[in-house]
C-alpha cells in the first residue's frame, strides 16, 4: 500500500507539475514566441529531454504501477508498504519545499523562462531572488520535490526517477551555461564567479 504522507508525494508533484505547464504557458505568452524548446534539441540535450520527461513519468506512475501490480512491489526491496511513516512525512516536506522554490524560480524569471537549451533561443541573465543563490535553483527545487517522492514512497521506479533527473540536469546545464556565455558573455562570467551553480552562499571563484 501507500501511506498517506505517499498519496500527498504523489498529489504535490501532480500539482507542480500542473502549474509547471501553466507557468511555461504564460511565460510563452508573455515572450511572444515558444519557451519551450525540447522538441529542438540535439545529441546529449535530447537525450535529456528525453531524462527529463521519463523521470517525471517514473515518478508518479511508477509507484501506481508497483501498487496496481502486487507482484512488481513484492520483489521491489525498497516499497514499505507504507510503514516508513515518520520517512513519509519527511519525504512530503521535502517534496512540498522543493516544489514551492522550483515553481517560485521558474515564476521570477518572466519572459526570460525557458524549458530546454538551444543556441541563439537563451532569455535574458536574471540574477535576482533565489537566482542570488544558486543558478539553478528551478532544477535544485525539482530535484528535491523528486527526492522527496522517493522518501514518501520508497520504490525503485522513485529512485530511477530522481537519478535519472540528476543525470539530466547535469547534462542540461552543461549546455545552458556555454549556450549564457555565448549570449551573455562577461556578465554570466561574472554571476557565475559570485553565484554557486546548484545551491550555497555568494562566493568569489566559480566551481
């Protein structure tokens, strides 16, 4: 079975993402053109893409799956059963903090939001809010809405999902930082020497 504190994993990714769709959707709007740029991609940034979606997927279904067929989560050594309360409620905060700073991220970059990397389609440098510690901070807050998933329902396709978003992110911003200097230049430079790339105090040197 699932816990309780798993059904609110569950329900909070499902909302984020709902609102992850409608806030690409406004920014789209608001830039005049698409913001959303995976269908462009190429070699390692599509493979990304690809992560990308297949660690959402995973997410949510998989542990629906595990649940709909007994005999996927019987020889699953990770699913609890729903017994790991207290790793329950944990696993909901963390996902619950995680979705808040990723959509907040997502929401203050305006018009400059985009989903996906390609050259000459980078938005304007935004360094305020939570741009101010981390330069990524819309992936850090995905990362920990995942990782709290995986704590409130502990089963392979969770832990599958966030590796796999890790291993995407990773690749993506990889792509978006040579993607900013081209575009931006000496003012990404200088961000990038003061703002850590996933999350920490202003410091003086890049990492």
């Amino acid at each position: 079975m699932i816990s309780g504190f798993g059904w609110a994993a569950l329900a909070l990714l499902f909302g984020y993402l709902a609102l992850f769709f409608w806030g690409s959707a406004m920014a789209a709007q608001t830039a005049g053109k698409p913001v959303w740029l995976f269908a462009r991609a190429t070699g390692r940034d599509r493979l990304a893409a690809i992560g990308f979606r297949a660690a959402f997927a995973l997410a949510f279904f998989g542990p629906l799956l595990w649940l709909a067929v007994p005999m996927l989560h019987k020889i699953d050594p990770l699913w609890t059963e729903g017994r790991a309360v207290l790793i329950g409620l944990i696993g909901v905060f963390v996902a619950g903090l995680g979705a808040m700073v990723a959509f907040a991220a997502q929401m203050s970059m305006g018009s400059s939001w985009r989903v996906g990397v390609v050259g000459g389609e980078t938005g304007e440098l935004f360094t305020g809010g939570l741009y101010r510690f981390s330069r990524n901070p819309t992936f850090v807050g995905q990362a920990a809405l995942l990782a709290g998933v995986a704590l409130a329902v502990p089963s392979t396709p969770s832990i599958i999902a966030l590796l796999l978003f890790l291993w995407s992110a990773v690749t993506q911003v990889r792509s978006e930082e040579s993607a900013l200097r081209r575009s931006v230049g000496l003012d990404y430079d200088r961000y990038a020497a003061l703002v850590p790339r996933w999350i920490g105090l202003n410091r003086n040197k890049t990492q």
